[in-house]
C-alpha cells in the first residue's frame, strides 16, 4: 500500500523565473519516497484538466506515444490534452508507482470518464518515463485500454479536481 501524501507535500509553486519554470522538482535520480511524490505530482497535475498546465512538467521536445498518437513537444503535448478532456468528460485518475531506477518511472493508473453520451468507462494503463536532469519528463510511452462500466460501478467519485488525500488509492480500491 502506497502512503498518501498530503496536499501541502505535492503542491509545486508556481514558477517565478527562468531558472524555475526549467527545473520541476523532485529531480532524478528518484528515491522511493521522491518517485511516490512525483507520482502523486503528475496525478494531480491531469486531474486540473489543464492543457497548458501540464505540458510544463514535459520538456520541450518531449516524446510521447499514447495508444496510437505520438505528440512530440508541448504543443503537440497541448492539443492532444484539448482533445482528450474534450471527449473524455468527468476524467479523474489515480496513479501508482509500480517501479522506478535513477531518471526513469513506470506507474500504473486507472481514469474513470464519459462520453458525451452518457456512457462511463474506466481506462487501465501503464506509462513508462524518462525524465530530465531538470525534473521535466522527456519521454512518456503510455499503453491504455477501455473498460465500457455502468455509472453504478464508479469508484470515483471526488469533486472534480485533485484527489482528496483521505481517498484509496488503486491497490486499496483493489484495481
């Protein structure tokens, strides 16, 4: 069971000079207790549903491949993320650290989301990253498949957002 960290343990300030919108801490190589936190990060991160917002934790020319697409830089980064929370509506995720060695993570995750129909999913992965001296993720390979679910089987069900610290993470929601 992964230890939850607190709100004030994975809220990064906002960057203030170039030296800081370069550098995303916690930097590699990763510890245990700092892969968690960068987890945690990323986590809370797509759940803000905000484009802009989370390309800056990926490099420049990040590479990524997510099913079929493979954005490279933020920008691509960004319109992909439009596209994704434009039809993958009420997304929430939960992350998990699964492995990590010096400046590389491999999580797993689960997201619940509808369509604009109404029809609820809940889509299982795993991402492989490679990250930065500087703490920004350069590569991300994400490997992701839909479970079509009835709204009565949602074990999300967070106000839209981060996910509260007191909320079970995946191994104790037994996914």
């Amino acid at each position: 069971m992964e230890t939850p960290l607190t709100t004030q343990q994975t809220q990064v300030p906002e960057p203030k000079t170039p030296a800081e919108i370069a550098t995303r801490p916690p930097l590699p190589p990763f510890t245990r207790e700092t892969a968690i936190q960068k987890v945690r990060l990323a986590e809370d991160g797509w759940n803000s549903r905000d484009p802009e917002k989370v390309a800056l934790a990926y490099t420049i020319d990040s590479r990524w491949r997510n099913r079929a697409e493979f954005p490279n830089g933020r920008q691509e980064i960004i319109e992909f993320l439009r596209r994704k929370w434009a039809r993958e509506l009420d997304y929430r995720l939960i992350k998990e650290l699964w492995v990590f060695e010096g400046n590389r993570i491999a999580v797993r995750f689960a997201y619940e989301w509808h369509d604009d129909s109404g029809h609820w999913f809940r889509s299982y992965g795993n991402e492989n990253w490679e990250f930065a001296e500087n703490g920004l993720m350069r590569r991300r390979f994400a490997s992701i498949n839909d479970l079509p679910i009835e709204e009565s089987d949602r074990k999300y069900h967070w106000p839209l957002g981060r996910r509260p610290d007191e909320h079970p993470g995946l191994s104790d929601l037994g996914l």
